[in-house]
C-alpha cells in the first residue's frame, strides 16, 4: 500500500502566464473532469448567504460577486487514462494568482485568514493576473491570452465542472469572467445548463447524500476518501481504487512547482480530545486557542470505530429480539452520537472551510479558503459554499498523532490549487465506487455520477439546487451573446 504521493502544484502569476497558457489549455481540453476552487476577496452578510428563501440566497451572493473579487484560482484537471489499470488518472494542478483591475471590496477576516494560511498579498499586487469583471469590455474574451479566455476554453473544452460545495464558485466565476449575474436564480441555472453541457458536480452533494460520511467538509471528505482508497488497495484485487500519476516537470517548468507530500493518514487510533465542532463542521470558534484536537485524520479514525460499534450493537439488538430492528436512518452515515450532521452555525469570527492542505512534512493540515456556513466546508475567503456562516477563515489545528502539538495554522499550506486537487480526488474516488463505466456512442467512458449530474448542495435543505433549464426560464441575454461567441452559433 502506497503510504503517500507527492502532488506538483504550478505557481502561476502573470509573469509566467503566457509561458504556461498552451500547458494549460491542454490539460483542459484532454482531461476527463475539471475540478475548480476559488480563494475570494470576502462574502459579505453572512446571515443572508443563509437565508431560507433560495432566491434571498442568490440575491446575496449575486451582491457579493459583484462587490467582491477572485483573488486565485485553483484548476485540477483529471484524465482518465485508457492504457493504464481500471482506474488511473494523469492529474495535473495550477494554482493562478489574479488582480482584478477594477476597485472591489476585501473584508478584515478574509486577509486574516489568508495571511494566516500562508497567502501573499505583496505577491498578488506585484504579480498578480490582471482581469476586469463582468460583461466584455474591450478585449475580447474569445481570443487573446488572459483569464477570460481561459476560462472560454474551458467552456469550450465541455467537461464536467466539479466543486465542492460549489454555489458561492460557481456565481463568483460567472460575474468575474465570465458576464454580469442575471437578477433570477432561474435564469442563472438556465445560463449554467447551457454553459456546462457535460454537468456540474458537488462532491459536497455527493459526500452527503451518496457516500453519506459523517462529515462532509473538504478536508474530512479528502482524507477520508484517501484513506478507504487505501484500504481498497491493500485488499487486493476485491477492492475498487484509484490510481493518480502526475506530470514530471523539467527545465524552466520545474522553477514553477511547489510540491506537496500527501501522507495517507494515522495508522491506527490514539486516545485525544477531540473538538467536537471542528470534528462535525470542520470548523472552530475558537481557532487556533482551541485547547482541543483538530486532527482531521484522528477523526475520522474515531469516526470509523464509532460506526463498527453502532454496527455491532445492532447486531446484538437483532439477535436479542430475533427480529428486524428497523435502522436508524441517522446512522447510515456513521456520525457519531456526538455528532450534529445539518446543524446551522453562526461563527463570529468568519472562519469556515477548512482545507487540510498536505503539508510538506509529514503532518496534516487544514484549511481552505472557501467559506462555507454550514458544515465547515470553506466558507470561501472566498470560495466554497457557505456551510456554517462564515467566512473562509477557517483555522486548522493538527495534533498530530505523535502527541505533539502542531500550530493549528501552518504557513503557506493554503491553495485554491490544491483544493481543487481534493475535490477532483472525492469526485475520481466517487465515481470508481459508483462502477458506472458506461460507454457512449463515441467509445468514451463516462466518468460522471448520474445521481449527483447538475446537483448543487444548499446548506441547511434536504433538497440541491437542480442545475437545469426550466420551462418558465429563459436564458439571460449577456448570456445568449456569449455563447454565440464560444460556440460560433446561436443557441
């Protein structure tokens, strides 16, 4: 059993962009999936980012796309390789750092966050990726080598697009290079249909209610996905894997890489406290001065224990009755008792998402910059959809299983980059345990979950958000321009 690999993620700036562009467009166009994460400027009100009405979430969004700016972005693109065992893919990472040209807002607790995780912001003045926002102005998005037109390209490429709890992104990319958010929720899901015809995919969706985890926020869902995956290996030929290979770089590409180890994870339990809100959210109120464990690893270990006790203490029940004891829907996922799988937080700090970045040494961390609200996913400084109400400042501290006591937010291990490398590695994982290798007319293999195709996750609803063109919806006339443009007719 492999005990760790080492992921090669592209520092892109706008001093190397145009040197990278054609590595770039390659890897999207090639790739079997495209997973995106973005680190965002701030949110704005959070409560409203919550709100029960649907549409008062859009419109709360829309405002803070409008407002607020990308400050990077993360690209994982994923090739299913053909000549290689069932499962194997060539992956490739690129971590962008972008400027927008235009005045925007950066809010206190994003810049804390980000600064905290090792995000430079001298670099993204001196360096960063110049863009405008909203609808074309000028340049045209079609052509020439900016951030607008790689993003065309990977409209034009038509593949699955793969987020983690993916609304707050999806919106942000949409106003920041793509056109102005439309004012209806229905009229953006009609503009998304047909923007991403292959399908839009939340592995926060999927880890929820297909793999049904105890926990669901990136770093929880990563690990643990990494961890069964290693398991599955080791079994033998019983167990269903994936396999990743990554591109060697050499020559002036190699001055561009930064590597990261990925370790698989604690081998065996270790008696700890665990902070039983970062445990559930994958976020802390109290952040790094949290005097409990934030060891995501040790975590799902414990996890994993409590749902073989719950499985035997069935068992005992069942033989004691000699009868069918109906199970318990809330422990299809495992959670402990402790647990609070759909709780609503409300942080006052901002901190949520946290993203286990792998650190360079052997020690895991965590933290994303998405800000989520609900479950801790990151609340995205700018970036994933709100779990739990509060900004992408999520602080991760690791209590590694050695005993030691690690900083709960360790420097430079924060990257939209490699966010997208752990959504794209739940979505591959998911899609090997689904078995669903169907062919098309083509001859080529579909990847893609059907029972998750254009579902994007809503903290706090036991419904998704259906990515589909209603009949009572029309498409957004910015929109119907673009498309014309990337692909060169009239919808």
């Amino acid at each position: 059993m492999t005990s760790s690999f080492v992921v090669p993620v592209i520092d892109v700036h706008n001093g190397n962009f145009k040197e990278l562009w054609p590595a770039m467009v390659v890897a999207i166009k090639t790739s079997s999936f495209v997973a995106v994460d973005t680190e965002l400027s701030g949110l704005g009100n959070r409560t409203s980012l919550l709100a029960a009405s649907i549409e008062d979430r859009y419109k709360a969004i829309c405002h803070a796309a409008r407002s607020r700016s990308i400050l990077s972005l993360g690209i994982a693109s994923y090739k299913k390789l053909s000549n290689k065992a069932a499962d194997t893919y060539l992956v490739q990472v690129y971590n962008l750092t972008l400027l927008c040209s235009e005045e925007y807002i950066i809010e206190p607790q994003s810049v804390q966050f980000l600064v905290q995780h090792g995000f430079d912001f001298n670099k993204q003045y001196a360096e960063g990726i110049p863009y405008h926002k909203g609808n074309n102005k000028g340049v045209s998005d079609n052509q020439g080598v900016h951030i607008r037109a790689l993003f065309t390209e990977l409209l034009r490429a038509r593949k699955p697009l793969v987020l983690h709890n993916g609304l707050i992104d999806i919106a942000f990319l949409y106003q920041n290079f793509y056109a102005h958010l439309p004012d209806r929720l229905a009229t953006f899901t009609a503009d998304l249909s047909d923007m991403f015809p292959a399908g839009i995919f939340d592995t926060k969706y999927v880890t929820e209610f297909d793999l049904r985890f105890s926990a669901s926020y990136l770093e929880y869902a990563y690990k643990k996905c990494k961890l069964d995956n290693s398991r599955n290996e080791a079994s033998g030929g019983t167990g269903r894997h994936v396999h990743l290979e990554f591109c060697q770089y050499a020559g002036a590409m190699s001055r561009y890489v930064d590597y990261r180890i990925c370790p698989i994870g604690a081998p065996h339990l270790v008696q700890a406290d665990i902070c039983q809100s970062f445990s559930a959210f994958g976020w802390c109120s109290k952040g790094t001065k949290c005097p409990l464990s934030h060891d995501t690893d040790l975590i799902i270990l414990q996890d994993d224990q409590s749902k073989d006790d719950k499985r035997k203490k069935r068992k005992r029940q069942k033989k004691k009755k000699r009868g069918e004891v109906e199970e318990d829907s809330s422990n299809l996922g495992g959670a402990p008792q402790n647990k609070m799988p759909h709780l609503e937080l409300k942080p006052e700090d901002g901190h949520e998402g946290v993203t286990a970045e792998c650190l360079e040494s052997a020690n895991l961390i965590d933290s994303n910059s998405n800000t989520q609200l609900n479950e801790g996913e990151k609340m995205k400084t700018g970036s994933e959809e709100i779990e739990s109400c509060e900004d992408n400042t999520e602080s991760t501290n690791t209590e590694m299983i050695t005993g030691k006591s690690e900083n709960k937010a360790e420097s430079g291990t924060h990257r939209a980059g490699f966010d997208a490398f752990m959504t794209g590695y739940i979505f591959a994982y998911s899609c090997t345990l689904a078995k669903k290798e169907e062919v098309d007319a083509s001859g080529e293999e579909q990847i893609w979950l059907p029972t998750s195709f254009n579902k994007i996750y809503l903290s706090g609803k036991t419904a998704p958000l259906n990515i589909v063109k209603s009949t009572f919806s029309k498409s957004s006339k910015a929109h119907l321009q673009k498309m014309e443009m990337v692909w060169g007719k009239k919808q």
